[in-house]
C-alpha cells in the first residue's frame, strides 16, 4: 500500500475517533495508539472477585460443629420444619 494512498483514505473517512502520537524515528509520520479503560463498575466487580477468592467455599466451623452434635447424639431435626422446606422447595421449582 502506498503512503499517498493512505492518506487518501484517511482523509475520506477522517482521523476523528483516532490519536496522533508524535513523530516516530524523526520520519514525520504520526503512529496511532491504543486506549484501553475499564468502567468503575468492572473495577468493583475485579476487586469483589479478588475478595472472594480468600474465603472458603465451606464453613469449617459451622459443619464441625453440625458433625459433633450428630456424634454425639444431640443433632434434632424438626420432621415438621424439614416436611416445609421440602414442599417449599417443591413449589419453587414447579412454578
């Protein structure tokens, strides 16, 4: 591709959206740059991913806790509490 060609083109569709760097090697010709920026929102969403990649997927303490009181013979469930969950869940998933 010629350099007039170039030129011809660019002034066709114009060099609005673009920006010029100084000359490269003294030649006089401008090189174009890249820009690359991040929304505040995906900045947040990068540091909630970063946090959550600390904490365990699983409460350590809370199922020792569960699996010594069921050891132990101290672990009740409600049969009534646990026939409502059961039908709760059953109906959201049905609707």
């Amino acid at each position: 591709m010629r350099i007039g060609t170039y030129n011809m083109v660019n002034q066709i569709y114009g060099s609005k959206n673009t920006k010029k760097s100084s000359s490269v090697n003294g030649t006089g010709y401008a090189s174009f740059k890249d820009e690359v920026t991040f929304s505040s929102m995906g900045k947040d969403m990068q540091v909630a991913k970063n946090a959550l990649a600390n904490v365990p997927d699983v409460r350590e303490s809370k199922v020792n806790d569960i699996k010594a009181r069921i050891q132990n013979g101290t672990y009740n469930v409600s049969s009534e509490a646990f026939a409502d969950k059961l039908i709760s869940a059953y109906k959201a998933k049905s609707i």
